[in-house]
C-alpha cells in the first residue's frame, strides 16, 4: 500500500512539473499575415498573458472563434502546421480568418514542447489551446465551445 501511495504521489508530482516546464516559442519559424487588419507583433510573445494554440490540421479554423478573443487585451499565438504556408493562408482567407500565423511545418512547437504529454492527449489530437501567464500555463482553453470559451476568457481577464 505504501509503495502504491509514493507511486501515486511521484506521478502527481511529475505531472505538474512537466505541464510548468518552460514553452520554447520557436521565434525564428517564419509567421504570416492572413490580413492586413492584423500584423504580427513580435512582442505578443513576451506578452503576461497570451493564449497559444497549436494546430497540425487546418479544419479547426473553419469554426469561429477568433472574434471572441478580439474585445480583450491579450495576444493570440497560433503555430500552424502543414506542408506549404501557401495552402495554409488560402484555407484561412477562404474562411476569412484574418489572424496572423507562426508557421511551424515540423510540429516542432507541439512536439518538442509535449503538449501531447502535458495535457495527456491521445495521439488522434492535433490540436491544443491554453492559456498562459507570465510563461506558465494556467489551463487549456475551450475554443470550440463558443459559450464556455467566453466565459473562460472573462476569467482570465481577472487574473
């Protein structure tokens, strides 16, 4: 019984480590401009708070949810993963997506990073949002679920 209970304690222990180690952005990947409405702003990485999303597929951009994020004062990193920036900008202006990309064409950023491991995802998911502060993560955020996602992000406008 005691070995259970260390057992249990050292994967909890393990576990919240590896969900605060340290995010490397990958600054030098490429970003584009869907839009001129919105340039990228390098600053947006060194922001308090940001939320990050991490895509390996492009079908989640059809669902709205950007405009959501729009009212508040927080950047949006979002690391794009595909074969050609061309075909990634064509799909995002085509769902008139206006948000600007980090184009990330290894999944270097979900991989190396183990956001597969840090949220414990299985291996189907390719994709993952969270919000962050002060270079934590504080949790994953729900950007597919329109009601939720708002109230989530009034909560973190408190913190």
């Amino acid at each position: 019984m005691r070995n259970y209970l260390l057992a249990i304690t050292l994967f909890i222990l393990l576990s919240a480590c590896a969900k605060n180690d340290p995010i490397d952005f990958f600054k030098d990947l490429p970003t584009f401009e869907v839009s001129e409405e919105i340039p990228f702003d390098p600053s947006w990485w060194e922001a308090e708070k940001k939320i990050v999303i991490a895509a390996k597929s492009l079908y989640f951009f059809s669902i709205p949810f950007i405009d959501l994020v729009e009212p508040y004062d927080f950047p949006v990193l979002i690391y794009v993963s595909a074969d050609s920036p061309d075909q990634v900008l064509e799909y995002l202006k085509n769902h008139e997506f206006k948000h600007p990309i980090i184009f990330d064409p290894e999944a270097n950023f979900f991989e190396k990073n183990r956001l597969r491991e840090r949220f414990n995802f299985d291996k189907e998911n390719t994709l993952t949002a969270f919000y962050m502060m002060n270079d934590e993560i504080i949790k994953p955020a729900n950007i597919g679920m329109r009601e939720w996602f708002v109230k989530e992000l009034k909560e973190f406008e408190e913190l």
